[in-house]
C-alpha cells in the first residue's frame, strides 16, 4: 500500500451483467408476448420495433408499443400483465441450454477471478429466468425492474446491486446489450461493456459480439482507460486534483470540485502567462477559475459535507478527457436529487472550454437553481496576480479581463449558460471580480434540469482588441453548441490516442498508469505556440512555478518525436525562442556562445531560484543548479539531433537545429579548462551532474561525456549543413565565427576531455573522487518514508556514495550505441545498489527499468517501472500536489519502447529485442520514423512484429 488509501483505481471487484442478450436471449420470448398482445389489440408491432425495447422496462415498452394511443391506468396494467403472462409461458421451455454461447464458462472463470456477479434486468422475471437456466447459484445479487421506481436509462438498478455487494460504482463494471442500459451504466459512474452491434452500444467502453471465448480479464481491461475515484477524501484532495488534472495543450485546469472545498489548490494554468513575483522570480500566473457552479435545492446549498451522500463516484476518462462525477445528495431537509457533472478542455480548440450540471429530483418536487462563475479571485498559494479585473454582464453571457500585476499579461473569458428543462428564470450575478449567471427551475420527479457552460478563453498573445475576439469566440461557440463541441474533442482524442496509446495485456494497473501518463503529456504540450514549452510539473500544480528544465528534452520529447512529431517540433521551437537568453547567460559568466538556463520560463533567462526555505520552514538553502549544474545546454543538443534522426525534417535542422548546436558548443569551448589536470588534458570543474546529492563536484562523467557528443555532432551538423545549403552554412559560420581553427579545437576537446572510464572494468566514476567517498550502511534505512538526504542531510548526502538518480547509468542509455555490454553490466552493478530509487528523484525509476531491460533483466526492471508508473497515482514520495512528475512520465514511455520492447534504429531501419516482464502477455506501440508510420506488437514468448502500419482511425478500444 501506499502513503493515501486506495481509493484512487481500486481493483474491479464484480460484473454486473444484464440477462437479456448477454446470458441469454429471450428476446424473441418477449417479441413473441408483446406480438402476441399487439395482434388481439389490432396495434401493428414489427421485429424492428421490438429492438427499441431492449434494456427498458415493462412500462415504457408497453409505451412505445401504444406509439401515442390513450390508455387508462387500469387497462395498461391489465395489458402488461396479459404480456408477463404470455412470456412465461414462453418460458416454460427454457433450459440450461439456452445460455449464449461461452456464457457458463466465462461465469466460471469470473468466479474462480474472485470476482462478484450480480444481474441486473428491467425483466421482472429475471430470478426465474436464471433458476431456470441453471446458474443463479453464480450470482451474489439479482436486481429486477420491480426494485427501484426507475427502470434504464436510470442508473438506480445498477448502483443498487452496487450497493447489494457493498461496492462503490467505480469498483464495478457493467455489461449491457442495449443502448438505454449503456447509458445506465455510465449515469451510474461505473465503465460500460457493450454486446452486440457497434451502432447500438459504441458508447460502451469495450464493444464485444459476445462473451464467447472471452476471458473477465479482458473486461477489466476497459476500465483502464479510466481513472477512478471511489471516495472523497479531504485529506488526500491536493494529489487528486493533480491527477484529474485535464487539459489540451494551451491550458489545464486542475481536478478541484465544481461547488470548491475549503483549502483546495484550484488552478487553470495556460502557457505564456507569465508574471514576476518577490522572491520566487518568475512564475505561471493561476488563471480565472471557470469551473465553478453553486447548486441551490430548495433554497440549500449543495457541499459534500451538508446532508448525505451516496452512490458517489468520480472518474476522469482518459479516451475523450473528460472529468465526470455522479452523486445522489440528500439535502438536509431531505430532498434526494442525482447529480452528474461533466467538464472538458477542448482538444480540438484551445480556446473552448466546456461543462455541464445535471440535476434530477428522486422522489419529490424540488426547486432547482444552479450558479455559475468566472473567477478571478485566484492565486499561487498565496501569491496574487492579476489586477483591476473588469467585468461585463448581460441577460445570457458574461465577460471578465484583468492583466497580471507585473508583466501586464491580459486574459479574458467568455461565458454562457444555457438551461434546458423546464427552466424559469435566468440571471446576471453582480460580484466584483467574479460575474455569473444563474438558471432556475422547479422540477417534479422524473424531470431533469441540465444546465451547460460553455467559456472562450483569449490571452494576449492571440493578438489584440481583446473585447471584439473574445465576444466573437463565444457566439462563436454558443453557435455550435455543447454537443458539437463535445464531438470534436472526442475526435480530437481519438486522433491522439490512434497513434500515441501503448497497449499493455496482463497488468492493469501498469496499463491505466501508462495511458495516464501519455494523457498528461498531451495536455501540457502546446500546439500553435512555439514560445512555449513543458514545465517539470507540467500546468499540473504549483511545482517550480511552471519552470522548463532539461527534463523536457531528455525525459519527454522522445515520446512525443517519435509519435506525436509536430508536438516535438514545437517544443523545440521553444529553444529557439529562448536562445536570446541563452546567450546573455553565457555572457553573465563570461563564456561565449549561449547557455541555457537551468530553470527557463518565457525569455530563457536563469530564473532559478537562489535560496528557497528549507524542510525545517526556517533555514534558507542555498540553491546552486541555476549557476553550475550546466549540462542542460548539452540535453538541448541531444533532443535537437534525436529529433532530425527521427523525424528527417532537414528544414528545422537547417534553419534552427544546426545555429543551435553552433552557438551552444561555441559555450563549451570557453567553458572547459585546458591543461587541466595535466597539460594537453581538458576538464569542467565545479558542477552539478543528474545526480543533485552531489554539489561542486570535477569532471561529471555524465556532463563532461555529453559535451564530447555535442561538440563532435555540433562538426557533424555543420558538415551536412555544408554539403546541403551551403550558402546558409557559410552565412551561419561568418555570423558565429566558426573557423577551421574553432573546430579543430573542438576536435582536441572531444579528444581530451577527462572521463575517469576504466577500460579494464568498464567502470566509468561518476565524478574525480566519487570512489573515495564513504559507503552508506542501506541497512540502516531500511524502513525509511523520505530521502536520504533528508536523512542524511544536504552535506551528509553530498559527502557518501548515494545518489539522488542515475548519473552513468543515464548516460550509458543515452548512448547506447556507443557502449558495450562490458560498460552496462559494471556500472549497473556498482551504482545501482547506491541508489535512493524510491524516494530520491521521479526522474530515475523508470531510467533504472530501460538499464535493466539492456541487460536483459526484465523482472529487475518490472520492479524500477512500476516504481515510475505509481509516481502519481498513488503518489508514492507525498508531493502529487505539486504537479505531475512529467520527466518520469516521459521516461516511462522510453522504458517500454526502448527498454521492453527494445526498440533500435539500425541502418536496415527499426528492429526490436524485445524482453518482456513475466506478467505481460503483451506490449503493442505505434511510432514514426521518417515519415512512416510503424506498429510494433509483442507477446510473452515471441520475438513480435514490427510492420509498417499506414494511418488508420481507430478507436480507443483497439487493444485484447
């Protein structure tokens, strides 16, 4: 277990299935009863018609059957009656044989899971039905249409078998054949799992043709598209926000609740809303908040701790981004209303945010009345903004603008709010800073008030004249609609998902964890704003204040280069940008060239902080990686060459990847010292490495053997740019003076820069003194909830062989090709063992399991991945609620594709070495490489197939 209670993704404990269709089908028994009952009537009724009744009760299909003609109460209940009796004695002939195909043995294996099953049928037969089929004995819980008021589409039949089994929704799944219980399920916050036509259950999370042949793990699969939360916890609220964070590219809003909760971290953070702030520098201003909505039940407000709760269940679905949540409340004078919240940030359009309430009376009349606003009333844990917010009300919409206080970054917002039911009155809500709307509504029972919210957001950057674009976006977008607009983000998904989703069978938990990942890296990468790029929090949390570190090039930009390439251009577009800043950085300390900085935000300017508070919330820590951990502008160059291998694209190369690594090696130039430690030798002292619980050390393996790449693919850049425009390159040599003598230099560098390797051993010592440094006793920690050196303290840790993340090793998978298996197997042997993998960086588990893999120890590295995969999900080191952990979202990708997989890029093209942990029967992944699309398939005990795969538009239930 972990450090919050799993409450977040709990295993899936039951099945609950619906009978007709999916046990049996005495579907043709209830054609031939309503047939029967409609020919003595003189009502025409055809097979076709008969369809529409699936999954609805006795009531509405007598409804439909009467297709509008009047009948009294007395009658109908006779004729429903006259029906029931005609079915069963359809029944009589019904046997054990008549159960679908693979239904007995599929109960069994559920079973012999440890899985609860439960029925759930509109039929008020159903109990008979399964005596005589033979299999009732298999059910914990049979629930009929004679048990609740509401029949399908109503989730009541589902969550009160829920409830029978003493489940939470989430900890369910239903599997329907007919479209109204499809929407059961769903209404009921549980995964849905359709049999039968696409047409009919494609809303279902797994659409299957039966159960034949079909393993229960294959069903549970469906709910890895989910994440799931069984309960609200306040204590543990800060990291669930963080992981139900949605987003779509340009903004994300974390997952607070729609009524607020006292001490959340609400935030909308959007990129290049930058502001300056004492002490902390540079910072992502937190934007308006525009999830908010106040629900009003007879005049009480709704909260989750007023009155009573049941039947809760929240889900952020990974396939179309949005956040759900279901609820019965009972107000405190006991008014029982169902809930059902939706939100989403438009994928498909930046600029369009979207959400919706829906409210439904249980048993009695209510007066309804729901509230929304835009807030500006934000801030970064304390710190304020944004000034003079100014507000425009009209009878339909409202308009908030205000500008950061230091930067004078403008944000506008647009809102409507449109009612639909019954609805009475609408409003403009006056409050300084914060406009709203309202909608009211008396509802009886069995009538819905739905009320959605549709936002446009603008910023500065999208020009000026911010009043006309922003009213024009939302009429723009009220003119298409919440469902239209839902549609296109669900495509948008698809899209993502068709090329980016990797496939894992025989592990749930890796697979939810993975596909939440991936999910969390799209909605942090910007798309149309190449002055942007991906914090190490992502627009997550409040963690290093939205800052850009290496973690973007090394850790997440491969995913995205070799699946999502556009998205990778930007990004290093972003550096481009920035390289102004890089440059005065270099200047500040004297060397030539450009440098990036540790810690980027809009200029690339250092804006890493000096001193930050330390554990003990008294003593300032002198923080150093802005001045000496530098191996940063090295990563750059790495990420630029991997991305134009990968990707072929030679216009970026020439006009922004080549004076890139130009001018920053240009910096390393001036930066090594000659003739040290010994004349005609190189070294860069004074450093920090990957490894960060080691300050001011000599000659860091990992950065002084990057520069060596560097500067050698820096020559090798040049040449091509040379030999393909040479017009552009002789223009960019005169500009940055690069003379035959400059690089000849560099030559010497590459040559003679230290790197204590032992070619003996293969040993390479991570730092000059690193293999004189005392042990540390492990078994002394062995029960330990926090870092080493938080433990051992700053100096302590600083002054022993432990490290914070991996150092050689990263380096030796970085540069795979350039290392034999000698180089892997001693460094993994020694600095392994002296690793704080659990609680020192997110950055090196799943590093360690690609290591492992390239040793061929996929156990080893099972255990290093889910170290990584659990990094948010169950918050494994306390601080989700800083934000997601990007750089180790990113390197679980990498730990799959180039670890698991193996994947390799030779000149024949790619191959794979797969080495696959004993749990997975299955890992499957789509890339680009050069144009070309590439699907790679692996199962337990294959070598799996790598083919060339063009652009298909599949659905995300592609996969077991």
């Amino acid at each position: 277990m972990t450090r919050t209670e799993m409450t977040v993704n709990p295993p899936i404990r039951a099945l609950l299935l619906d009978l007709d269709g999916v046990l049996t089908d005495t579907a043709e028994y209830h054609f031939l009863a309503w047939k029967r009952l409609a020919d003595e009537e003189g009502i025409p009724f055809t097979r076709q018609e008969n369809e529409a009744l699936r999954g609805v009760s006795r009531e509405e299909s007598l409804r439909q059957l009467l297709k509008g003609r009047p009948l009294d109460p007395e009658t109908a209940q006779a004729w429903m009656e006259r029906k029931n009796r005609y079915y069963r004695e359809l029944l009589q002939k019904l046997g054990p044989q008549d159960l679908l195909p693979g239904v007995a043995s599929f109960l069994a294996a559920a079973k012999a899971n440890g899985l609860q099953l439960a029925v759930v049928s509109a039929s008020r037969n159903a109990p008979e039905v399964l005596k005589r089929l033979g299999i009732a004995h298999l059910f914990q819980a049979i629930v009929t249409g004679a048990d609740a008021a509401r029949s399908k589409p109503a989730p009541d039949l589902f969550l009160l078998a829920a409830r029978r089994l003493n489940l939470s929704p989430v900890e369910c799944i239903g599997v329907e054949d007919a479209a109204a219980g499809v929407t059961a399920i769903h209404r009921a916050g549980m995964v849905a799992v359709g049999i039968g036509p696409r047409e009919r259950v494609g809303a279902a999370e797994l659409v299957l043709p039966g159960l034949e042949n079909v393993r229960p793990d294959r069903l549970l699969w469906a709910a890895t598209w989910r994440v799931r939360e069984k309960a609200f916890r306040p204590e543990n609220q800060h990291y669930r926000e963080t992981i139900l964070t949605q987003g779509n590219g340009m903004l994300s809003t974390r997952g607070t609740l729609e009524e607020r909760w006292p001490g959340d971290r609400q935030a909308t953070l959007i990129h290049g809303l930058w502001d300056d702030a004492p002490i902390v520098h540079t910072e992502l201003a937190n934007g308006f908040d525009w999830t908010r909505f106040e629900i009003r039940v007879n005049g009480q407000p709704f909260a989750l701790d007023r009155g009573q709760v049941m039947d809760y269940a929240r889900n952020l679905d990974l396939v179309s981004g949005e956040l759900q949540r279901r609820l019965r409340w009972i107000s405190p004078d006991g008014a029982a209303v169902d809930l059902y919240f939706l939100r989403f940030a438009d994928l498909a359009d930046p600029h369009a945010l979207a959400a919706r309430v829906v409210v439904e009376p249980v048993d009695r009349e209510v007066r309804v009345e729901v509230r929304a606003w835009l807030d500006s009333r934000v801030e970064n844990l304390g710190l304020l903004h944004w000034r003079e917010p100014s507000s425009q009300l009209h009878r339909d919409r409202v308009f908030l603008q205000a500008s950061t206080r230091h930067t004078r970054k403008k944000l506008g917002m647009g809102m409507t709010l449109i009612g639909h039911g019954p609805v009475d009155r609408t409003a403009s809500l006056d409050c300084l800073g914060a406009p709203g709307l309202s909608v009211s509504a008396t509802l009886p029972p069995g009538q819905t008030l739905s009320v959605e919210k549709l936002v446009a957001v603008l910023t500065g950057q999208d020009g000026d004249d911010l009043d006309e674009r922003l009213s024009k976006k939302l009429e723009e977008l009220n003119s298409r609609g919440f469902q239209a607009l839902r549609q296109e983000n669900r495509q948008a998904w698809q899209e993502f998902w068709a090329d980016s989703d990797v496939i894992i069978e025989g592990d749930d938990e890796a697979q939810v964890s993975v596909r939440h990942a991936l999910f969390q890296l799209r909605i942090a990468a910007p798309k149309d704003n190449p002055w942007a790029s991906i914090g190490a929090r992502t627009l997550s949390g409040f963690g290093y204040r939205g800052h850009v570190f290496w973690d973007t090039e090394i850790f997440m930009l491969p995913f995205f280069t070799y699946t999502q390439p556009e998205l990778a251009r930007n990004l290093l577009l972003y550096r481009w940008h920035t390289l102004p800043g890089a440059r005065r950085k270099a200047a500040q300390g004297g060397y030539q060239g450009a440098q990036y900085a540790w810690e980027s935000a809009e200029t690339g300017d250092e804006v890493t902080p000096r001193w930050v508070v330390g554990p003990d919330g008294e003593e300032l820590v002198r923080i150093w990686c802005g001045d000496i951990e530098i191996h940063v502008t090295a990563d750059v160059a790495y990420a630029i060459w991997q991305y134009w291998q990968a990707t072929g694209d030679d216009r970026f190369m020439a006009s922004y990847g080549v004076p890139i690594l130009l001018e920053t090696a240009r910096f390393w130039e001036s930066r090594v010292e000659p003739d040290v430690p010994v004349p005609g030798q190189f070294a860069i002292s004074d450093v920090i490495g990957p490894d960060e619980y080691h300050e001011h050390v000599d000659n860091n393996a990992y950065t002084n053997r990057m520069v060596i790449w560097h500067l050698a693919h820096a020559r090798k850049a040049l040449a091509w740019l040379e030999q393909s425009h040479p017009e552009e390159a002789a223009a960019l040599r005169r500009r940055l003076k690069i003379t035959p003598e400059r690089l000849a230099y560099w030559q010497r560098i590459e040559a003679k820069l230290v790197v204590r390797h032992d070619p003996k051993t293969g040993l390479i010592e991570q730092f000059d003194g690193f293999f004189q440094l005392p042990e540390v006793d492990w078994s002394q920690f062995a029960q330990r909830e926090s870092s080493m050196q938080a433990l051992l303290g700053i100096q302590g840790a600083n002054t022993r062989q432990v490290l914070k993340q991996p150092d050689v090793i990263l380096l030796l998978c970085l540069l795979r090709d350039e290392y034999g298996p000698k180089e892997c197997r001693a460094n993994w042997e020694y600095y392994a063992p002296r690793t704080d993998h659990t609680y020192g960086s997110s950055l090196g588990p799943a590093i360690h399991a690609w290591a492992a893999c390239e040793l061929g120890e996929p156990e080893t590295a099972y255990e290093h991945f889910m170290r990584a995969a659990r990094a948010d999900l169950r918050d494994v080191r306390g601080n989700a609620a800083d934000g997601i952990h990007a750089a180790s979202a990113g390197a679980v990708w990498q730990a799959l594709v180039f670890g698991f997989a193996g994947l390799r890029f030779e000149g024949k093209g790619p191959r794979l070495q797969p080495r696959l942990p004993s749990r997975w029967q299955r890992l499957a992944f789509t890339f680009y490489r050069k144009g070309r699309r590439y699907r790679a398939d692996l199962r337990a005990g294959e070598t799996g197939s790598l083919v060339e795969a063009p652009r298909q538009r599949l659905g995300p239930d592609f996969g077991p």
